[in-house]
C-alpha cells in the first residue's frame, strides 16, 4: 500500500508556482466552463470530429454563436480540455475524459448540482461548525434528512455520486461478508436499500436490517416492496439520539460510507453503543474510503476533496479519514481490528473489528 501522495509538493519554481496558483484561483471559471461545454454538447461534437472544427463549424454544428464558441474554446484551451492548431479546435484527452468518463462525470454533476452555489459559505460553515452552505437548499441543520426532498438535480447528483463511490465495492463486500457466514446482518446507515437488496438477492437464507433516518426508511421500504424482497427488514431510528439503541442479535453489523457523516466524538460514542449490543461472536465491518490507502494518488485527491462538501453542506462537522486517524477512534471504543482489506471497488476499504475483550 502507497502512502506517500502529496509528499514532496513544493518543488516548483516561483514562476510556474505563481502559475499554479493562478489555475487555482481561476479554478471555479474553467470548472464552468469545462461543465457548459459538455452539457452543452460541445465536448462531444468535438469528439466526433477527429479532424478538429473552426469556430464557425463549431457554432453551426451547435447551434450557438461563433462568439459563444469561441469564448468557451480559449478558456478550455487555457486549461488543455481543447488544442487549436491552424485554427482548428481538437478535443484533447483531458476533454475526452471530461466528455465520457464516468467517474469525472459523477464528480462533477455533484459538484455543480449538490456543491457549487453553498461553497460560497465554506468559511461560514469552517468557523461556526455548521453546514451553511446547506441552506441554498432550504432550512436544514444537517442534508441527511433533506436528501429525499432535494431539488431534482442535487439529489439524483448526489446519489450518483454516493452510490457510484460505494456500490463499485458492493460485491466484493458480499463476497467477504458471506463467507463471514453471519445468520444476521446489520447495515446501519443504509440509506435507499441498495446494499441491502443486492445482499438480498444472492443471499435470501440472510436476514438483513436496514437501520437509518426515517425519510431514507420510507424510500428503502418503497424499494424492497417494489422488488418484492422478503429477507430485508427496516429500523427507523436516529443514532446519534441518547434512547436510540442498537439492537442485539446480529453477526455483523455493517456500516459502508456511515462513519464519515460524524464527528470523532460521535464516532466514539455510535461505536461504543453497537459495542454494548455485540456479543461475543459478532463483528464489525466498516466500508469507507480512506485518502492514505489508496491505490493512486487520483483516488486520494478525489476522496480529500470530498471533505469541503461535509463542512459546508452535509453537516458542518465531520470528513473523510485518513486512517491512522480513525484506528485511534476504534481504539477508544475498545474495538480490535481483525482485518483490513483494500482496493475493495474504486476507492473503498473494508476494516473487520471486534471487541478488544472478547
Ligand atoms: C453517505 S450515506 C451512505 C449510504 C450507504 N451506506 C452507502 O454506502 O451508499 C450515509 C447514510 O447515513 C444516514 N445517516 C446519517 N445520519 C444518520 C443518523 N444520525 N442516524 C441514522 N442514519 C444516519 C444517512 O441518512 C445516509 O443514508
């Protein structure tokens, strides 16, 4: 496992650093651009044409001004998305992935839909710990509850992006929570039952609680019903109330992208309350993508940048995790990591724990 990424970043000179900087500060323009100019078909007339287009062919295959074009094509050319060569514009690989990958689609439809308007409240939302940025949405003091009812865009954004991140590693997660052999499994924070229902559909002899907020409750039952899944039962509860207890009985209780939406203290605290429901033979596992393991240095730019998006909209307080940051968390909550698996889909790692005195 590499984790060096990130070391070893003040190399340059202070000509090309000013220029990065530069790039930095111009950074929400050429985001706009490069989104307009796919969603505007641009990237991808350009793709379909090898040869490169003037301007004016660009504009008329468009249907937009020869200005319109034209302002767009010098910002991507600044930024490598397009090369003009006798005046000619190409799509270059930068604007081949910004056109057709899906990872980088994902990324950015959540960061235009969901993020782009409340980051203007990130230094709000940085001093007073709350997610200020959320109410471009309306009055919310955290997004879970108001993800069902976001506007059209931000939410199928958002649950894009969540699912694109965790449901990569879902089957393989399967595979290694069924040969765990557990007879009940506990997926705390799971969200519309996209877990759960693929769990379900190999493994119907498994009984699987869903245990999350009410509003993503209502969704997930709405889904076992349509697919008439009869192994998958729900439990609507906030986990952070004081009365909210974690029920006992199950072999593993299983949390995927569940942690990162708390802050340390709370993480403590929601460990130490399913620690009281766990017997001596049932287990932890934790799905989360760390930014110190991954595979490449592109995953853990992805998943650092992620965390501006928890201050300012999600909920004010909590991040992604470096994970020699969070085994000091299990640690306090008495729990001993058994396992720890990697390159679980695009950027996941599983961490099997027990109770330290089992
Ligand atoms: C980032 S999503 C992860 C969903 C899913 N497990 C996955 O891997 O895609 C976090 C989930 O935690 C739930 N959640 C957040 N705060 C919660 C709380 N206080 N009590 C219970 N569930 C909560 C959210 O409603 C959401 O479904």
């Amino acid at each position: 496992m590499r984790n060096d990424f990130f070391e070893n970043n003040d190399k340059l000179n202070a000509l090309e650093a000013q220029y990065e900087a530069q790039k930095i500060a111009f950074s929400p323009i050429v985001f706009q651009v490069a989104r307009t100019m796919r969603d505007l078909n641009l990237l991808e007339i350009l793709s379909k044409n090898k040869n490169g287009l003037t301007y004016e062919e660009l504009a008329k295959e468009s249907t937009l001004s020869k200005y319109a074009v034209q302002v767009l094509c010098e910002t991507a050319l600044s930024a490598n998305i397009v090369s003009l060569k006798d005046e000619k514009v190409f799509l270059t690989k930068i604007g081949f992935f910004i056109n057709s990958d899906k990872m980088t689609i994902t990324n950015m439809n959540y960061n235009h839909h969901v993020n782009y308007l409340g980051l203007f409240y990130l230094d709000e939302a940085i001093k007073n710990e709350k997610a200020e940025g959320l109410k471009v949405f309306g009055d919310w003091e955290t997004i879970y509850p108001a993800l069902s009812t976001l506007p059209n865009d931000a939410k199928k954004s958002w649950f894009e992006f969540d699912h694109m991140y965790s449901d990569s590693g879902f089957k393989e997660a399967i595979k290694i929570l069924k040969e765990l052999k557990p007879e009940k499994i506990l997926d705390i924070g799971g969200n519309t039952g996209k877990f759960a229902m693929l769990f379900a559909q190999s493994n119907p002899e498994i009984e699987i609680t869903i245990m999350d907020l009410p509003q993503q409750i209502k969704l997930a039952k709405q889904n076992i019903y349509e697919k008439d899944i009869k192994s998958i039962s729900t439990y609507e509860a906030n986990i952070l109330l004081e009365d909210t207890t974690i029920p006992k009985g199950f072999d593993i209780i299983w949390m995927s992208q569940f942690l990162d939406c708390f802050k340390e203290e709370q993480i403590v605290k929601i460990l130490e309350k399913i620690y009281a429901s766990m017997d001596n033979n049932s287990e932890i596992c934790i799905m989360e993508p760390f930014w110190d393991r991954q595979n490449n240095e592109t995953a853990a730019f992805c998943v650092i940048n992620t965390s501006p998006y928890f201050t300012a909209m999600a909920n004010g307080y909590s991040k992604m995790f470096k994970y020699t940051d969070f085994e000091k968390l299990l640690k306090k909550a008495n729990l001993k990591v058994v396992e720890i698996i990697d390159n679980i889909g695009l950027c996941q790692t599983i961490i099997r724990c027990e109770k330290i005195s089992r």
